[in-house]
C-alpha cells in the first residue's frame, strides 16, 4: 500500500466517486456529501482520469469493472501521472476474494473495499490515513 503522509489539505477534502452503477455512484456521492466531502462523480475509467486531471481529488473511489475503461487501467493512469502518484484511490467493488485484493494492491490500489460499501469502515478508513 501507498504510504501517505499527508495527503488533505485546508478546505473540504475533495473526492471522486467512480462507478457505472449510477444508484451505487449517487448513493455513495450523497453519503459523502453528507459529511461535508467536495464530491465529483463519473461512471467509467476515461472519464476519471479526465476528471481527476481537472479536479485534482485527495480520494478516489473506484470500481473496478466498468465500461469504456476499467478500473484497474484508470488506477494504473492515475498513479502514472506525478500529480496524482500519493492521492488515495480506493477499489470499491463487488469483487472480494484474495487473487482481487492481490491485483489491486500490485496495481496501485492503497485498499479494497467490498461492496456494499460500510460507511462507517471507509470513513474510518479516511480518518486514519489522513492523520
């Protein structure tokens, strides 16, 4: 995993929601709205990286099998760009077993989620990355 030392900033910590799950992407979105995150959403990999070149996030939250360009390439873009190699990105997706989390973690992944997702763990999560 990716170490972060400290990866916010002042002002609202500002996150991407990807997933082509629209109902997933929106619900997820909200939720981190609700807790004061500027939040962007889009609904596969290009449209990420694109946004991400734009919106320069401090999280990116992922899944990994989407249309257009997955996940998992989006990430490898992602970290292959120097102005996003220490954001935290995030898999959040239905796919849990070892040989996954084994992939996202090579590919450049910081962690791995299961869908559906515990608010309560990724905001956990957060809190003690950024700390």
């Amino acid at each position: 995993m990716t170490p972060h030392a400290s990866v916010f900033h002042d002002g609202p910590v500002r996150v991407l929601v990807v997933d082509d799950n629209e109902p997933s992407a929106l619900t997820l979105t909200w939720a981190m709205e609700m807790y004061g995150y500027d939040v962007r959403t889009c609904h596969d990999g290009r449209a990420a990286v694109k946004i991400a070149d734009d919106f320069d996030p401090d999280i990116v939250l992922m899944d990994l099998g989407m249309p257009v360009m997955d996940g998992v390439e989006a990430c490898r873009r992602l970290r292959a760009n120097p102005a996003h190699r220490h954001t935290l990105v995030i898999a959040q997706t239905g796919w849990g077993d070892r040989d996954w989390r084994q992939k996202t973690a090579e590919e450049g992944f910081d962690y791995h989620l299961v869908k559906p997702i515990d608010l309560d763990e990724l905001l956990g999560l957060i809190s003690r990355t950024a700390q």
